[in-house]
C-alpha cells in the first residue's frame, strides 16, 4: 500500500508508530523550582552521540491542564533530568507513571515507587530501575505543532553520571538482557530485550 502523510489510508489506525520499532522509553524524573517530583515516559527517545553521550526525548502534547507538560517545563526551568531504564518488571509501574495528572502529583507516589538522591543533580532517581542517567539540560528544539495545534518538542539532554546496578556486569560488560528493557512499538504494544547477537563491522 501507499499513502500521503495528512491523507487518509484506510486503516484502524495510523501507522506510523507500528513502524518505527523498536523505540526506547526516556522515564524521565525532574524536580519543579517548587521541589516537587514528577515522573513520565516517553517513547519518542534515543542516544544522539557518544563522545560526549547526548539523548533527545521527544515531548509531544500540552498539559491536561494546558500549558508544557510538567517534564518539559521542569527540566528548562532546572536545567537537568534523570533518565531511567523501564524494564520488565517495572512495566506496570512505567504505566502508572504516565497518567495525566494534576499539576503536583508526585507519580513516584502514583506508582509505588522510591525517589532515590543523584549525584550530580537535583532529579531524584527511581531507586527500583537498574539504569539511571543523570542529564544536564542542552537545548530544546521546537517541531512543527500536531493537528489540533498542541507544542511538539525534541529536548537534547547530556548526560553527566550513570548509575548501573552490579548484577548487570559481567566481565567488565553490560548484559542487558538481565534488565529485560522495555520498549514501545504501535497501538498499545511494547516488547522487551531478551536476546542478542552480533556482527562485526567490515574491514
């Protein structure tokens, strides 16, 4: 099949996300100027460089109650994030974290989950995820706004400290395949990371 972006394609549901997959999900953490937490995943998310390691997290969408979404606005105002790994067995927490809440719930409390201190900033971490990464705050680059005119936003992040749990090293490597990732494809589905495999790059 074929069709043009903006015109009608004669399925249950747009597309375009069932194709691009597997996307990793930024469970981003922040702290308001107020101290508050806030925690919400995003699946729009993706390392952009290695030396120095810079993720862009996709920010779609306002507020319920108008305005950025808590994550965009805590993190300009901040200047910092956290990003944590959404694993296996946190999917229904990574779930319950992205509910539209009020502005000022705490989704750690939403979700059960443990604020944990970071090192280098004042994003708490979620103490239950095995990855964490501590971001200081680069650039936000705006996108063309969605059809019902609500802010599309790419936010560029480095990333300052990473926290990994001991039981995913072995031989001086990250098996991943301990943390199962989660990540997200179309519709409602998401998979997770349970095997590997390798291919050396070409001479």
């Amino acid at each position: 099949m074929f069709y043009e972006v903006g015109q009608p394609h004669g399925l249950r549901h747009d597309p375009f996300k069932a194709l691009v997959v597997p996307r990793p999900i930024a469970w981003v953490s922040t702290v308001s100027p107020e101290g508050g937490h806030n925690l919400a995943p995003y699946s729009f998310f993706n390392a952009m460089s290695f030396d120095p390691p810079v993720l862009a997290i996709g920010i779609n969408g306002a507020h319920v109650e108008g305005g950025p979404k808590d994550s965009l606005r805590n993190i300009e105002q901040m200047g910092e994030f956290v990003c944590n790994l959404a694993t296996w067995d946190l999917r229904e927490q990574m779930n319950r974290s992205s509910a539209s809440a009020p502005r000022g719930t705490s989704e750690f409390e939403l979700a059960g989950l443990t604020p944990a201190p970071s090192r280098l900033v004042k994003a708490p971490r979620v103490k239950e995820s095995p990855v964490q990464l501590e971001c200081h705050y680069l650039d936000t680059v705006p996108l063309p706004p969605d059809r019902r005119g609500e802010p599309n936003a790419i936010v560029l992040g480095r990333v300052v400290a990473i926290h990994i749990d001991d039981s995913l090293l072995h031989d001086g490597l990250v098996d991943i395949t301990l943390a199962r990732p989660i990540a997200r494809l179309g519709y409602m589905d998401y998979t997770d990371v349970q095997s590997v495999f390798k291919l050396l790059r070409p001479e």
